[in-house]
C-alpha cells in the first residue's frame, strides 16, 4: 500500500468498479505519511465533477486514458518539486 514504503507518486484509476477510488486518497491524506505522496488520479471519465471529486478527495492532478505520458512527467516532476519545498 502506499503508506507502508517510501511513496513519492501514486497513480491511482479511480474509473474501475466497486472500490471507491476515491476513497484511497481521502485515506492516504488522513495519515502524516501521505502529506508529500504526489497522488495522480487515472479514469475514462473526464467531466468536469470528475475532476472536482478527485481534487475534493486529495489527488494532486487527473488524467483520462489514455495516459499522456509527457503530460504525466511534467506533472510528477512539478509536484514533487512543490511538496519538497
């Protein structure tokens, strides 16, 4: 899980059924060691509610599939680059 190691970034998919996906970002936020996890939500959906929901529930950027994958970079490079500040 991402609180048991040392986690700089988690790509989470949030669009898969069952599991709130949501919920996995709430969780890591509420614990210390997940204040500097860059967490980065994945899904199909990309409405603009998607996008609220996930930033309400404590993920750090979105994405819709297909992953952008110098989008991805740029994103990771600057959060991290914020949460080490």
């Amino acid at each position: 899980m991402i609180l048991r190691g040392p986690s700089d970034v988690a790509l989470v998919d949030i669009g898969l059924p069952g599991f709130d996906r949501l919920e996995v970002a709430r969780r890591v936020r509420q614990d210390p060691a997940g204040a500097k996890v860059v967490l980065i939500a994945l899904t199909g959906y990309g409405t603009q509610a998607d996008r609220a929901r996930a930033s309400n529930a404590g993920f750090d950027a979105f994405f819709v599939k297909p992953l952008d994958p110098d989008g991805f970079e740029a994103v990771c490079k600057k959060a991290l680059d914020a949460k080490d500040r």
